[in-house]
C-alpha cells in the first residue's frame, strides 16, 4: 500500500480514474534500478508496464547493466583493498 502511494507521488498521477492520465512516467524511476539493481528495475518494471511499456522495459536493461557494474566495483575495490594491505604488512 505505501509502496503505491509513492508511486503515484513520483509519477504525479492522481488517485482517480487512472485510464485518463496516460503521461509520460516521471525520470525519478531511474533511481530505483539504480540504487536497488535489479530489484528495484522489476518493481519498476510491474508498476510501470501497463502505462508505459518501453520505459519499463528501460529499467529492466538499467537493472541488468548496475548488476555488471556492481560487479566491476566489488572486484576492483577488493583488489585496491588487497594491495593496500600487502604494502601496509608487507609480503605474506
């Protein structure tokens, strides 16, 4: 329940007959893959698919694309972490 009250903040559709807004949804739901990976790109992608099915589908690639990217960090970050221990204590 709360999670669609938001939605309808963030879009700025009203609470009334849904069918009669059809606009363009808001550019803050590229935040929610962003932020919540592929989570966050399928609850986007259910909550925006009957309004606007090429937008949704849009999140669901941004999805796919911050799992890669996540990835990348994590590796590099744990490769910077190692380096920097190994000079810190010297050769194991």
């Amino acid at each position: 329940m709360l999670l669609i009250y938001f939605s309808r903040k963030i879009s700025g559709m009203p609470r009334g007959n849904r069918s009669r807004n059809r606009s363009r949804p808001s550019r803050f739901w590229y935040l929610l893959p962003i932020f919540l990976g592929v989570v966050g790109a399928v609850i986007g992608y259910f909550f925006l698919k009957d309004r606007d099915r090429e937008f949704a589908e849009k999140l669901l690639k941004i999805g796919l694309v911050m799992i890669v990217v996540y990835f990348v960090l994590t590796i590099l970050l744990a490769a910077f972490a190692y380096i920097f221990i190994s000079s810190v204590m010297g050769p194991v």
